[in-house]
C-alpha cells in the first residue's frame, strides 16, 4: 500500500514537473511569437522611414533642380533706358544677325525684341521632341542659346516677343480651339487664323512656350496679338466656339474683356518665379476708348497687371483725322505728343503703372496712297522719338518687318527745353483732373450704395404698411 501511495506521488510530482515545462515552453513560444512581431513591426518602420527620407530627398532635389532651370545662366544687365529693335526669328539665325549687332554697337540701341512664336504659331527653333509645342517648331535659328550667349558678349538685352492669339499653325492643328464658319476654321482676309482667348488650353500652350525661353535665358517675355480678331463683334454670330467660363456672361465686350485681361494676369503669376519682366503689345487706339470692343483690350485692366506696356503707336496705323490730326503718316511729331496726352490719361487711372515703351515705325507705308504717306528716313525716326521724350517717355522698339532700319539715326535726339517744361506742366494738371474725375465717381458710387439702402429701407416701410393695413 505504501508502495502505491508512494509511485502515486511520485507520478504527481512528475505531472507537475511536465505541465511546469510544457507552460515554460508556451510561454517562451509566446515569448517568440511576440518578439518576431515586435520585429517585423521594427523592419517595416524603418523601411516607410527610409522611403519617406528617399521621397524627400528625391523632392527637393527635384525642387532644386526647377529652381535652378528658372534661374538665367546668363548675366545681363537691363539698360536703364530700353531702346530695342525687332528681329524675326530668320534674322536672328543668319547673317543679318551680325548687321544689326553691328547697328547697336554703334548707336545708342541696346535691345532686341526677337520672334520666338511668330505671327504664323511657329516656333522659331526646334524644340525638344518632349515638349507639347515641339511640332510647331522651324529652325529658323539653330541654336538659340548660341544667339543669347552672343547677346550677353555683346551686352544686348533680350526680349521674346511670343505671337499668343493669332495661331494659323495651332488653329489649323485643333480647329476646336479656333473659331469656326460653316464648320472649318475661319480665316481673315490675310488668310490668317486665331486661336479662342476663352480656352485655358490655348492659355497653356503660349505659357509652356514663355516659361520655356525664360528658362533658356531671355530676360522678358513680350506677348504680342494678346486679343482677338480685329471686328470680333461684327463677325461673332457667325463663328461657333466655346467660351468656357465666360459663357455666363451676357455681355459680350465685358466677356472678351474679361477674359484678355484673364490671360494676362494668369501670364504673370505664372512667370513670376522666373525672375523675368512681362510685357504686352496692345493697339495704339485703345487710349481713345474705354475698351476696344470688338478685340478686348482693356488698356487700364491690361496695364496694371504687367510691368511694361507697349503700344503700337505707328503715324501710318491711324486713320485721316484721328488724334485731329489730317494725315497722321505725314506728321510722325504731332503724333507721339497727342498720341502720349491720351496714353497719360489712361496711366494716370491705374493703381499702379507700367513702365510705356511704344513701337514706332522705322518703315513707309505707301498702301495709304498717293498724299497720305511719307517715305520714312532718318529725320522721320528722330522726330517720333524727339515726340516721346519730350512727353517723358524714354524707351521705345523700332519695327521694321524686313529688320532694315533707317542708317544715321540719332537715337538720342536733342529736345525742345521749354516743350519739355510745358508738358510736365499739362502733365500736372491732367493727373490732378483725372484724379478729381475718380474721387467723384467713387463719390457718386457711395451716394448709389446709400441710395440702394435706402430704397430697401422705403420698401421695408412699404411692407409694415401693407401689414399694418391688413391687421
């Protein structure tokens, strides 16, 4: 019996022993379990860490990389004083290029306002074949970096003129982004085609374009035909387009306004990190009225987005009798004194000016007729720009479509002293009568608001009246 009781505890202190071990054991598996766990969990934090860290290097090494493509690797100094003359993109890539650095090395000159979109939608290089515009392209120029490092050595400043709403090239390529007649793309008399201001796809293209050649080095970007056809409002009905967000704008001149002037400051913000100036051609006769209705220019609502304004002020664009003066192409002086007095006006309106660099002619303009016109020489080209400065416009661009300026200029005329002080006088009084003329409309505004709350509160009245009646 003992012997029993004895193998009885023996076996039990054995049992023990087991379930003790076989405890020992999960635990420790457990143990394990939990640890590899704990180690998995570490490999996969460290790698999430490794590929944000990865991430972030990749990031702003990528932002350096974009930063410095917007940086010019070039060193041009702007003159004080632009004074620059227009180059076709053909031109700037061949022999002529040397006569007309040759031309501002020995004049007073020292720009050059190149084509780098033409008036056709060309590029006037080839482009990368990644870029979205490279099948616009044409070699006019071959290496169009080749042509600035020239400009830098020859401390020419450079301006890219870029042709944004008159786009044969692209109106033909995607005619939904044109306006269209009878189904196909309209052309004008000229056999020319534009492209819609209203389409933010047609915005796009002409800024990868600028963002483009600012990287590349041009110090400004000058948009040109930043509108759209001349008669636009006589034409309209006809045409079938979209007008994408403007299309809930009942009037029309507000809309084409409105969306020109859109462009343009949608232009400069975008430009704004590529330390370059933008500038804007706009016709000379938007000074004479509170926009051009048909084409949508706004010179005010242009000029205060921009830093420079550019107007086309050539005697030969203007018809007989405007700014009072007969034949304008015979009096190229009277034209830039009038033509300024009403620029003024319109400067003096804006919260903040751009600087006014007006093109004017250095060509003859024979399809006037007989009595009408002038062959253009040395005397003609001084005597415009005699006209700026004395009004107290410095810069100008010389336009000559074939870029065959007039020799022996003088670029820096002698003035009139007493013309000088009288204008600056009528200056004067003209900001101080502008700025009466505002300071009454925002007057007459407040006096309108008043009279609007008042008015509600006379209808107010009116209906505690009727309410008081019925009770």
């Amino acid at each position: 019996m003992k012997k029993f009781f004895l193998l009885t505890a023996v076996f039990f202190v054995l049992s023990l022993g087991l379930i003790a071990c076989s405890s020992d054991s999960g635990s420790a598996t457990e143990g394990n379990k939990e640890d590899e766990a704990n180690s998995e969990d570490n490999e996969k934090e460290e790698e999430e860490k490794a590929k944000k860290e990865k991430a972030e290097k990749e990031a702003a090494k990528k932002k350096k990389e974009e930063e410095e493509k917007k940086q010019s690797k070039y060193e041009f100094d702007k003159p004080d004083t632009v004074r620059g003359l227009y180059v076709t993109g053909h031109s700037a890539g061949g022999e002529k290029f040397d006569t007309l650095l040759d031309l501002i090395d020995d004049t007073d000159l020292n720009s050059m306002v190149i084509d780098i979109k033409d008036d056709n939608g060309n590029i006037t290089y080839e482009p990368d074949k990644d870029l979205p515009f490279s099948d616009q392209g044409e070699a006019y120029m071959k290496d169009p970096e080749e042509v600035l490092e020239t400009m830098e050595e020859e401390e020419v400043y450079p301006i890219a003129r870029i042709v944004v709403f008159k786009d044969t090239v692209l109106a033909e390529e995607e005619p939904d982004l044109s306006f269209k007649e009878n189904g196909d793309v309209w052309h004008n008399g000229s056999d020319e085609a534009f492209v819609n201001p209203y389409s933010e796809d047609v915005w796009e293209q002409n800024l990868e374009v600028a963002k483009e050649v600012a990287e590349m080095g041009f110090q400004e970007i000058q948009f040109d035909y930043v509108r759209f056809p001349e008669g636009f409002e006589d034409k309209a009905d006809d045409f079938s387009y979209d007008k994408g967000d403007y299309e809930d704008i009942d009037d029309d001149v507000e809309s084409r306004v409105e969306a020109v002037t859109d462009f343009v400051k949608y232009a400069n913000k975008e430009l704004e990190d590529y330390d370059v100036d933008v500038s804007v051609d706009v016709f000379g006769y938007t000074v004479t009225v509170d926009n051009a209705p048909g084409i949508g220019q706004d010179i005010v609502q242009i000029g205060e987005q921009i830093d420079v304004l550019s107007s086309m002020v050539y005697p030969s664009h203007w018809g007989e009798d405007s700014l009072d003066i007969s034949k304008p192409d015979l009096e190229p002086y009277e034209v830039m004194q009038k033509y300024m007095v009403k620029e003024k006006g319109k400067f003096f309106e804006m919260e903040d000016e751009p600087v006014s660099r007006p093109w004017i002619q250095d060509f003859s303009a024979p399809w006037l007729g007989d009595g009408n016109y002038k062959e253009y020489g040395k005397e003609d080209v001084e005597a415009q720009i005699r006209g700026l400065n004395e009004a107290g416009v410095d810069e100008f661009l010389l336009w000559n479509a074939s870029n065959e300026y007039t020799e022996g200029v003088d670029y820096k005329p002698d003035l009139d002293e007493d013309k000088v002080k009288e204008i600056e006088k009528e200056d004067k009084e003209l900001k101080e009568e502008v700025e009466e003329e505002k300071e009454d409309d925002d007057s007459n505004n407040e006096d309108s608001d008043d009279n609007s709350d008042n008015d509600d509160n006379d209808d107010n009245d009116e209906d505690d009246t009727e309410k008081e009646k019925e009770e």
